[in-house]
C-alpha cells in the first residue's frame, strides 16, 4: 500500500513528468540526466500499474500513461545499463530532495557545468576584467598597467578559479545526493517497490495468459472454419494484378502450401513458385476480366525451368480461350480458372483475421517473455535482500 503522502507526491510527479518530456527529447539527455530520470520514472509507472491492475482504479488515461512508458522504454533502449536501476524516490523523500528541486536542479547542473568549467571560468575573469577596464575609461581613469592592476587581475583570475573548484565539489555531491549514496541504502529502499513490482508483473502476466488463451481458441475457431468456407465470387472477381498475386499467396499458404514470390521484374513468366511435399510448381497469375490467351502458357512453360519446377501453371480469376487450353494440354500446363478457384480457395476476410491474429498472438507471447523474465529477476533480488537483510 502507498500511504497519502507517497500517493500525492506521485500524483505530482505525474504531472510534472508529462510535461518535462515535452520539452526534454531523450537523444539531448545525457547518462547523468537519464541516470537521474530513469530512477523516479519507474517508481511513477510502477505506482499506475498497481492503481490499473490491482485496485482498478486508473487516475490517468491510458495515452498519458503510454507517453510515460514509452519515454522509459526509449530512454532504456538509449542506455541499456538503467533496464535493471532500482534506486526510490522514497529515499529522496527521506533526504528531502523534492521533485522540484529535482528538475530545477537538472537544469541548474547543465548550466553551472558549462558556465564553470576550467575554460567557462577564465572567459568569465576575462570578461570582468573586460567591463571593469571599460567603466575606469568611461569615468577618465589612465589605463596604464601597474603592479597593483596586476596584482589585481590575479586576484579575479584566482577568485574565478576558486568557483571553478567549490562549484566541482558541489556537483559532486548533488551527484552523489541524485544518484543515491550508498547501494546499501537503496538495497533497503527498493524492498518494498520490488514486492509492489512483482504484484503488478503477476497480474499482468495473468491477464496476458488470459488474453493467449482467448485469441488461441479464436485462431482454431478460424482455422476450422477455413475448411469449410470459400472464398467469395465477387471478391474473387474483383481482383486485379499484385492484389489477385497477394490473395493468391496468402490462400495457398493457408492451404499448407510454401509459396515463395519472384521478383516483379525479370521473373521469366512465373509470378509464384509453390512447394508442397518434393514438388515445386511455377505459377503466373492472371487477374483480369477478359480471356486468358496462349502468352501465359507459353511464358511459364518456358519460365518453370528456370525455377527448377516439375510442374506449371497457370491461374486466373477469369477464363481461358481455346487455343490457351489446346496449348496447355499439349505442353502438359495446368490451367485454374475462376470456377475451379472457387471450389477450393479459403475465404478471404477469414485468412487476413488470421494473420491479424497470429501477429497478435506473437506479440503476446514476446511481451510473456519479458515479463516472465522481469519476473525472475526481481523475485531472485527480492529473495536475495531478504536474506542479506533478514527480512519477513
């Protein structure tokens, strides 16, 4: 459970959170910053994921939860050493390190890092010196340089390089304070982040096992319904070039055929190669309304050889004239056309569900996986704080 305070400051960070990444583009951040932003960012998404999956209860939409995990997951991608950094907010509470003085203190440390380097500390002496002789000539002072003026411009050069070294010590330290000081500390902390971690990982692991299993049983209730239902005349009627070739290809593969594609140019009059057992077979597809004439037997008879093809065919969602089906008889070439297409071929909108499912389901299984693996990895640190700490 998150107590109101934690809560609030959450909800705070939030906010201020949509719109830092506004205006901060990951490829501008360094590791420091991304250090830095990582360590609060994963406790925010943490915190929503246990509001979504445990309490069903959102306090934000679903876009600007989107816009948080995927600044994360890019900034993970960017620096992959952060996937596994587990340092909390909770121990910046304790050292009241607020989110304010948080991001004010990111832009602080951008500028004070250029203004005081060794270089940015010696352009600030010169341009001192530079306005301190502009206003003694303007109030009529000789310029001449004497000991004193010198002993004078040593002291600015000295003070400078004497902010130079304090302000190196103190970014050292609001280093240490933003990174955490002692793994120790965060170890601690990140106990119970961890267990509230490895709650969310479940549930979202169980809903993603839910949603396989549903989309599954739907894929086999396509697949059975593949075998009955075939495609429909009009749609088949209504295809034309690369689109009756496409149709053609998914079909076939659905049939348990492989089917590879040739080139759309120099292809030799083959426009699909299919393979099904030991044989191969070229096949130029004709989508058209008018007659199929003797070229397309001619050009994939001669086309099958050099494909290394047993077999050649020739399909079209029309007809064949008769000296096309003379030739073929002849040269021993298939003929398919729009009446024999339909006794066979799936239905269309079934197949394109289908691959719509499969690429679901593939996504489902690699987002399993990385859950089931962050899964792993926080139970075994969250087995190996306990026993170091000797925690219930």
């Amino acid at each position: 459970m998150y107590s109101q305070k934690e809560e609030a400051y959450l909800l705070n960070a939030t906010k201020k959170f949509l719109q830092f990444i506004k205006t901060h583009p990951i490829k501008n951040l360094s590791l420091d910053k991304a250090k830095q932003i990582v360590s609060i960012l994963q406790e925010i998404i943490t915190y929503h994921d246990w509001r979504y999956y445990i309490l069903n209860d959102p306090v934000i939409s679903d876009y600007e939860y989107d816009k948080l995990s995927h600044y994360l997951r890019n900034l993970e991608e960017k620096f992959p050493k952060l996937t596994t950094s587990y340092v909390l907010y909770k121990y910046k509470l304790k050292a009241n390190f607020s989110l304010d003085d948080f991001l004010k203190r990111l832009e602080i440390y951008d500028l004070f890092t250029l203004v005081f380097s060794l270089p940015g500390c010696m352009l600030v002496a010169l341009l001192l010196l530079g306005v301190a002789a502009l206003l003694l000539s303007i109030f009529g002072f000789d310029l001449k340089m004497s000991d004193k003026d010198l002993f004078t411009v040593l002291i600015v050069i000295g003070l400078c390089l004497s902010i130079y070294i304090i302000w190196d010590e103190k970014k050292k330290t609001w280093k240490q304070e933003i990174e955490g000081k002692e793994w120790e500390i965060n170890e601690k902390a990140s106990y119970p982040f961890l267990k509230k971690k490895l709650q969310v990982l479940r549930k979202k692991f169980d809903e993603i096992q839910k949603r396989i299993y549903h989309k599954t049983a739907v894929l086999q209730n396509i697949e059975q319904a593949l075998i009955k239902k075939r495609i429909h005349p009009d749609y088949l009627e209504s295809l034309r070039g690369v689109e009756f070739e496409n149709c053609l290809y998914d079909c076939f593969k659905t049939l348990g055929y492989f089917v590879e594609k040739t080139p759309s140019s120099g292809d030799y009059g083959v426009d699909l190669v299919l393979k099904h057992g030991d044989k191969k077979i070229a096949v130029q597809v004709k989508g058209t309304a008018d007659p199929v004439g003797i070229k397309a037997v001619q050009e994939v008879y001669s086309g099958k050889d050099f494909y290394d093809c047993e077999e050649a065919w020739v399909i079209t969602n029309s007809y064949f004239t008769d000296s096309a089906i003379k030739l073929a008889k002849k040269l021993n070439v298939g003929l398919i056309n729009k009446q024999r297409l339909l006794k066979f071929l799936p239905d269309a909108d079934l197949i394109e569900e289908k691959k719509e499912l499969i690429k679901e389901l593939e996504e489902l299984n690699a987002r399993k996986k990385e859950i089931e693996w962050e899964i792993s990895e926080i139970s075994e640190k969250l087995e190996y704080i306990k026993t170091k700490y000797d925690f219930e």
